[in-house]
C-alpha cells in the first residue's frame, strides 16, 4: 500500500472511531437512547410487544419505530401506529393496538426530532407536554386517536418547519393558540372531534400553505375570519358541528384552489356569498344546519360542478335557482327543510333527484313533486 494512502486510511480509522466515541459505541447518541427509555417508561403496550425491541444500545437501527438522520446520527424519528397499516400489527393478526400512559416530556430531549407520530392508541391520556414547542426541527406532528387532553401548547407557532399538525379524535381543550397562524410552514391542520372552544384566530389566513384545516366537532364559536379569502393553497375547510357564527365571508369565493367547503350544524346567518357559488373548482358545499336566508344567488353555470351541494335545514326563500339548469354536474342536492318556493327546474342536473331534496318547503312544485298548480 502507498505511504500516503496508508495515512489516509489510518486518519479514516482515527475519524470513525472518534466519531463512534460521541455516539457510544453503537451509532445512538445515550442521550438520546436516555430520553427515548423515559419515554417508553410512561407508556405500557401489552399486545403487541411494541416496545420489546427497544433495549441494547443502538437505538438507531433496531428499536421498533425509531430512525436517526445518517448525517447527525440522532433520533430523527419515532413512529408508531396503533392501526392496521403498521406493519407489526398486520403480522401481529389484531386488528388495532392498544397503549396506555402519558407522553413524557422527556421526548423534547431529542432536539434534533423532525417526526413524532403516535396514533390510534385509543387510551395514551394526559396532555400534549408544552415542551414539544421548543424542537426546532419538528416536521410531522401526528397525535391522532389518542386520549389526550389539555391543550394545544400556546407556543406552537414557534414551530416555523411544522408541517403537519394532526390531533384529531382526542380531548383536547382550551382556545386555538393565538400563535397558530405563524406557523408558516403548515399544510395540514386536524384539530377535529375534540373539546376545542373560543374563537377561530382572526390572523388564521396568514397559513399561508395550508391545504386542509379540518376543524369539526369542537365548540368553536365566533366568526370565520375574512382573511381565510388569503389562503391561496386552502382547498379544504371544514368547520362543521361547531357554534360558528355570523355571516360566511365573500372572501371565501376567492380561495382559488378551494374544493370542499363544511360550515355544516353551526349557527352562521345572513345570505349566501354570490362569490362563493360562482366559485370555480367548489365539488362539495354544506351548509345544512344553520341560519341562512335570503334567495340562493342564481349565479351557477358550465363550470359548477357539485358532487355535494347541501344547503338544507336553513331559512333559505325564493325560487330554486334557475342557473342551476347550467350546471355542469350537480351529483347530490338537497335544499329540503327550507322557505323555498316555486317551480323546480327540470333539466339534466334536476333528470335523477328524488323528492327528498326538496321536501318541506313553502310552496316547491313539478320535478319530483306534485305537479305545479
Ligand atoms: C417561543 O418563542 C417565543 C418568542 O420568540 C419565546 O419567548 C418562547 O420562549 C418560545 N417558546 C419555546 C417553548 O421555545
Ligand atoms: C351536510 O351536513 C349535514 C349536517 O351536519 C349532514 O347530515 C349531511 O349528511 C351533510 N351532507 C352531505 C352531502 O355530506
């Protein structure tokens, strides 16, 4: 071997074993590998064994659900699944896992996490530690089907790479963070079926990247906040079953890429934005269950196409909208429990529905009801 190439794979073995130094002799920083073990010790999983994995010292490449960054070597992240999909639950033959315990604080040790995602436990109780808004790196925050309560940390805007906040199907409670719309990076928002109450942040349409905020089945009141008209990704918004109130804002009919739009069982008033049916790329509105009035604007055309266009159990008057003879497509209507009155039109959009999209309305005839007088 050449003299320099030997001195090169003698300060290669100086590099590495320096290196393995600082990490522990495994590849697993035992600080991490620490918090990791704290963290497990606030969690009991009987079923399935999850956790078996998790002892020896390289934490790195065989505990179960735990991945470094090959760069840093740190835990990057923890990922597990309680539902079908996991892996060791498919083999395991049942259906769904089951865990109990806490999330430790001690998780927010591991500084360099981009991933925590722990979901469908059913039974992990206690709150989301305030702690976790001081990892920096943190990407995916995946909590869904748990028990968890208290509330979202207050200093979850800090979170500026967070793209994914899920914590849906728990008991969360408290009022949205007011620091919530800082979070510049967010795509994806799931606060649904929780206990979350006070109003929607009026700044929420600085989210300026989120795509789908799924906010229903809490007790979130006020208003929708006109700046939600700035969200130029937003194509999914959905506040239903909450005590929302007001009027549903114009802006909304600017969203460009907004597709479906559930503001269903809540307690908005006042008209319907003519912006937000003359909207292009809107498949599915509801707006079933509210105080809505005034006329439908008759603002439909060649480029509505509705999958779902619900606007039952309102106070809806006037006629059923001649435009909507237009439409491209209108798959499922129903304007039934409404004021409405006059003839129902009767082209192609109107060819399959059936009377219960119309029933108990003030004076509605023709199509599949009695026969105009
Ligand atoms: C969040 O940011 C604020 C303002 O920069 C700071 O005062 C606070 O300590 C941060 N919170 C955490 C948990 O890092
Ligand atoms: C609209 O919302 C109502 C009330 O929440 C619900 O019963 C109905 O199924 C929804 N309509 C569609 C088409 O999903």
């Amino acid at each position: 071997m050449a003299p320099h190439l030997l001195s090169f794979v003698l300060l290669l073995v100086v590099v590495v074993a320096a290196a393995a130094c600082v990490r522990g002799s495994s590849g697993c920083p035992t600080s991490d590998r620490d918090a990791l073990l704290a963290f497990r010790s606030a969690l009991s999983e009987k079923r399935l064994g999850m956790f078996s994995s998790w002892t020896g010292d390289d934490c790195c490449s065989q505990w179960y659900g735990v991945s470094c960054d090959p760069t840093t070597g740190r835990v990057a992240d923890v990922s597990l699944r309680g539902e079908s999909q996991d892996p060791i639950i498919a083999r395991s033959g049942l259906s769904r896992g089951l865990m109990y315990g806490r999330i430790s604080p001690e998780i927010c040790r591991l500084d360099r996490l981009t991933t925590l995602i722990l979901t469908d436990w059913k039974q992990i109780s206690g709150p989301v530690p305030p702690c976790i808004t001081s990892l920096p790196f943190l990407r995916i925050l995946d909590l869904v089907g748990n028990r968890l309560s208290g509330p979202v940390p207050d200093d979850i805007g800090n979170l500026s790479r967070l793209t994914v906040l899920n914590v849906a199907n728990n008991q969360i409670s408290g009022s949205i963070p007011t620091s919530l719309p800082a979070l510049s990076s967010l795509v994806h928002l799931d606060l649904s079926n929780n206990q979350i109450s006070g109003p929607i942040p009026g700044d929420f349409g600085n989210l300026r990247r989120l795509s789908r905020a799924l906010l229903s089945r809490n007790r979130i009141s006020g208003g929708i906040p006109s700046s939600v008209g700035h969200m130029a990704r937003l194509a999914d918004l959905d506040l239903a079953h909450n005590r929302i109130s007001g009027e549903i804002p114009g802006s909304l009919g600017s969203v460009p890429v907004l597709s479906s739009l559930s503001l269903d069982s809540n307690r908005l008033t006042g008209q319907i934005p003519t912006a937000l049916l003359s909207s292009r790329g809107l498949g599915i509105l509801n707006l079933s269950r509210n105080a809505m009035e005034g006329e439908i604007p008759d603002v439909f055309g060649s480029h509505s196409y509705y999958t779902a266009l619900d606007l039952s159990h309102n106070q809806l008057s006037g006629p059923v909208p001649k435009t909507l003879e237009t439409a491209a497509f209108v798959g499922h209507l129903d304007l039934s429990q409404n004021h409405l009155c006059g003839p129902i039109p009767t082209a192609s959009p109107f060819d399959h529905l059936e009377a219960a999209s119309f029933a108990n309305n003030d004076c509605l005839c023709g199509g599949p009801l009695p026969a105009c007088k």
